[in-house]
C-alpha cells in the first residue's frame, strides 16, 4: 500500500490546499479528504482512519482560533456534543461490508456538496436568530454524530448548513459550533475504531499527510484569502466532492462503471 516518493508529494500538497481551503471556512476537509483517498486505496478501514485524524489535525487550530476571540460558546454547543459523541462512537463501532460503506460514502458525499452549495448561496451574514426548542439541539447532534461515525467525517459540512438555514445563530457562532463538532466528533470516531479493532493507518504515508493538513490548516485559519471568493472556493469544493462522490457511489458500491 506504498506510494512513490512522486506520487505521495503530489497527495501531500493536495491535502495541503484542502486543509487550506476548507479552514479558511470553518470546515475539517473531511469528506474530501475521503474522496480523495477513496480514488487511491480499497481498504476503507485504512480511508475512515486516515479521514478522521486528518480531519482531527486541521480543525484543533480553528477550535483554538475560535476559542482566542471568544467565539466557543461551550454551554450552547453542550447539547449537540452531549449526542453526537457516543453516537459517532456508535457508528465508527459498526463494522460494515465493503459494498455498503462506499454506497453511503458515496451517498454522503453526494449530500455534503450539495448542503455545501446550498449554505453557500444561501448564508447570509446579517439576520436574527431564530427559537429552537433544546430538544433539536439533541436530535440534530445525535443523527449527524451517528452518521460522522459510520463515514469517517467529522460532521461540521452537514451541521453548518442546516443551523444557517435555521438561523440558529450568527453565521461566526455556527462556524465555531461545527468546528468544535468536528473535533469532539473526530475523537470520538476515532477511538470507536480503535475499540472495534478496526484503526488501521496508511503507514508510513500517513507521517506525511498530517505534516501537510497541519500546515494547510494553519494557513487557513490565520491566512486573509482578501483576494480570493470564499464564495467561489466553497462551490469549487462542492463540485469536487460532487463529482467523487458519484464516482464512488457507482464504481465502488453499486459497481457501475461509468467512470473510469
């Protein structure tokens, strides 16, 4: 399961820009970082792990950014996080079959580019918070926690855009929320995998991989991207993560090849 030198630097430097891009707006590069690994290796043991540490690196520097300027409201995000722990604990645990794992990777990644689209068009930066009963708090963060598990995603691409179309809170505090979901999330998965027996890592390649996150992450998170839309690179993102995502759902779980 070796790379080359060649091909393991081109990979670095591709996870480097997603760190980058998907820091630059509040996100861990989950779903992208298992798309990517999805199209180089079959062991998805191998691709939920490497995921969610990737995903684990990236967002510890946006939720210590987030907690310097005060944006971390830990005791409104408790009741997401009460939930979505031991459920995405829950969902690393399942040891599904091969077929099934990438028909609802592919199926979340599907979702996760058109959430992303979605938030992106719709996200407006000035509205007042809408009344949520304290039980969709629960609700929400037990569902996504489950499925963050049982993909290897930290979650934030889906809670981000449903809490904005709720109007939830102020766009900055849901950015804050997600990031924290994602690492409380990536913890969690992780260690489920590690008690299923299932933790298996792209060795030595991995050493790699997260030098190249961490540095991608921390430029995102402390770069200004002035000069570039953040418009425009979350809908270049959501197309990437579209087109895998069908690609994974027919070639590898409804083995359909239509791609090659």
């Amino acid at each position: 399961m070796s790379l080359a030198f060649g091909d393991l630097a081109l990979l670095m430097l591709v996870f480097l820009v997603v760190a980058l891009l998907y820091a630059s707006v509040g996100f861990g590069g989950g779903s992208s970082y298992l798309a990517i690994l999805t199209l180089l290796l079959t062991g998805f043991f191998v691709i939920r792990s490497t995921a969610l540490l990737c995903n684990l690196i990236v967002v510890l520097g946006s939720c210590y950014l987030f907690y310097k300027n005060g944006h971390l409201k830990f005791k409104k995000f408790l009741p997401f996080i009460v939930t979505s722990v031991p459920m995405a604990f829950l969902g690393a645990s399942f040891q599904l079959s091969e077929t099934i794992f990438f028909i609802i990777l592919g199926s979340t990644l599907i979702i996760s580019a058109v959430a992303l689209v979605f938030q992106t068009m719709n996200l407006k930066p000035n509205y007042t918070p809408s009344k949520y009963p304290r039980s969709m708090s629960y609700l929400l963060g037990a569902g996504i926690g489950l499925l963050s598990g049982l993909v290897g995603i930290g979650g934030g691409i889906f809670l981000a855009p449903i809490l904005n179309q709720m109007r939830w809170d102020k766009p900055i505090t849901i950015a804050a929320l997600a990031s924290f979901f994602i690492l409380v999330n990536s913890i969690s998965g992780i260690t489920g995998l590690v008690a299923s027996g299932t933790f298996e890592l792209f060795w030595p390649e991995i050493i790699g991989l997260l030098i190249a996150v961490l540095a991608g992450g921390q430029i995102g998170v402390r770069l200004s991207l002035g000069k570039i839309s953040a418009k425009g690179i979350r809908l270049l993102t959501a197309f990437l993560v579209l087109f895998v995502g069908v690609r994974v759902l027919l070639n590898n779980g409804l083995q359909i090849n239509l791609f090659s």
